[in-house]
C-alpha cells in the first residue's frame, strides 16, 4: 500500500482543491501526507517556502520546497520516487485555471513519464469554497471494455480500495452507436453479454482479492454515461487506465478518462499502460 501521497501545488486555489481528498487517502491508508512546491528562482525560495509551511500545517502535511529550472514534471516525479511507496495526487491545471484542462499540462507530462499511477481531480471552477470531498471514500468505480488493457488498472484499484475500506464496483457500457454499426457486421453485443462479462469481472475480483465488488452495466455514449453515473455517488473514485480498446489513440484525448476530468468534481485514479 502507499506510504505517502505527494500533492504538487502551485499557489493557486485550483490546484489546492486536491488536498482535502489527498488527505482522506492518507488518512484511511495511514500514508504520510505531503505537499510540494517548484520554485523557479531562488530568491522567491524563502517566501514561497514559508507559504507552502501554512498551506502544509493546516492539513497536517509535510512541505517540500524546491528550486527546480525546467522540467516541473521530472522534478515531481523525482522526488515521488525518492520515497518507495509515494502516490502523487495532483489536480489537472492550476494557474492556468479554466485555460487548459489536462493535455499538455504538468499532469499529464506527469502521468506520461511516471509509468505508476495517480490521482488527477479536474478543480472545480467557482472562485472560492470548492474542493474535492474529503468524506471517506466509500465506492471505487472500474470502467472495463473488454479489453487487457483497460482490466490491467484492477490490481492496483483494488488495493486502493481495500486501504480505503471501499467498495469496487466494475462498469462496462453499452453505447447504441457501437451495437448498431457492430450489430452490422454481425457481431453485435447484448444486454446479457455485456452483463455476464462485468459480472464475471466482479466475482474474479471477489474471489482473487476477497474484497466486495458490484457491478453496472450503463446505456450510452460511454465518455458520458460514466462520470454522470459516478456522479451520482458522492466520495467515490473512478479508476481506469488511460487508453482500452482504442490503445493507439493519444493518451486522455477523445477517451472517457479525459471526459470524467472535463467537468470539475471527479476524481480519477489512473495510469498510462
């Protein structure tokens, strides 16, 4: 399980949002919890030091500071590697705020690079007072399609959830579109495929890890069916890989990983296969 959870910041709000969720995690996993801050010049160090020491002792955190000049990402994951065992939970902008979302930011040079997963939560956009739940989290949602790729998050989300003392829950989707133009071709999918596929997902996982998993299946276009669904359930986590059946198409563009992070208020845990 972790021993720490390394949440980078910026000194923007957005990026602050993550904290309350961060320090869930330690706490249910009896992690350490750290923040981080990159400086860029050194006579900013001891101000910006000083900060990060407030913003750190008010949730009970560990405050790193460091004069990094390039790579922001490279430095993150530097120091997550300098403890064995480290999580990074880092939000999917922060200054640039409603600028960008996750493409080309420091979160995904991050996730890109790290080859381990994270913790990426879109901050909401409201000026003040909104942050990621810091209640405990009670339900872990698996998106799975069928494919080894997208099943090769179960390992690592299932022994999320067991520190978490949460339950899993495995999700596939049927989208019309997809049965429609399959069913063409002959091979079209069911409601009774599909459902035996999650259900025997969720019993493998029940009887390999012996921690309790449910299962859905959902109607829809799967980059909205799925965060409107988990959206539903309050202090719950998705967990999936960043690429499934589409594997060479660019990592978080077009997937239903980059559609849970567009609207703010989910948090994903994910990696790069």
């Amino acid at each position: 399980m972790y021993t720490r959870i390394l949440v980078p910041v910026d000194g923007s709000s957005f990026s602050n949002q993550i904290l309350p969720l961060a320090r869930t995690i330690a706490r249910s996993t009896g992690a350490q919890l750290a923040v981080y801050r990159a400086v860029e010049k050194s006579d900013q160090l001891a101000e910006v030091s000083n900060a990060l020491r407030t913003l750190a002792d008010a949730h009970g955190a560990q405050a790193i500071c460091a004069e990094v000049r390039g790579d922001v990402a490279a430095a993150i994951l530097g120091e997550a590697a300098r403890v064995p065992g480290t999580l990074v939970a880092i939000t999917s902008h922060g200054r640039s705020g409603v600028m960008r979302a996750v493409l080309g930011s420091t979160a995904l040079n991050v996730l890109r690079t790290g080859g381990h997963p994270i913790v990426v939560y879109r901050p909401q956009e409201q000026p003040a007072g909104s942050a990621a739940a810091g209640g405990p989290i009670g339900r872990i949602f698996i998106p799975l399609d069928g494919s080894p790729l997208s099943e090769s998050i179960i390992p690592q989300a299932v022994e999320l959830a067991r520190g978490l003392k949460a339950r899993v829950v495995v999700v596939s989707v049927l989208d019309p579109a997809a049965s429609s133009a399959a069913g063409a071709a002959g091979a079209a999918p069911g409601d009774v495929m599909e459902s035996n596929y999650v259900q025997a997902r969720a019993a493998a996982i029940t009887q390999a890890h012996g921690i309790d998993a449910g299962w859905e299946v959902l109607h829809g276009d799967p980059e909205k069916a799925i965060p409107e669904f988990v959206r539903n359930y309050p202090n719950s986590m998705l967990a999936m890989t960043t690429r499934g059946r589409s594997a060479l198409q660019s990592a978080l563009l077009g997937s239903v990983t980059a559609a849970a992070l567009r609207e703010g208020g989910l948090a994903v845990y994910t990696r790069l296969p």
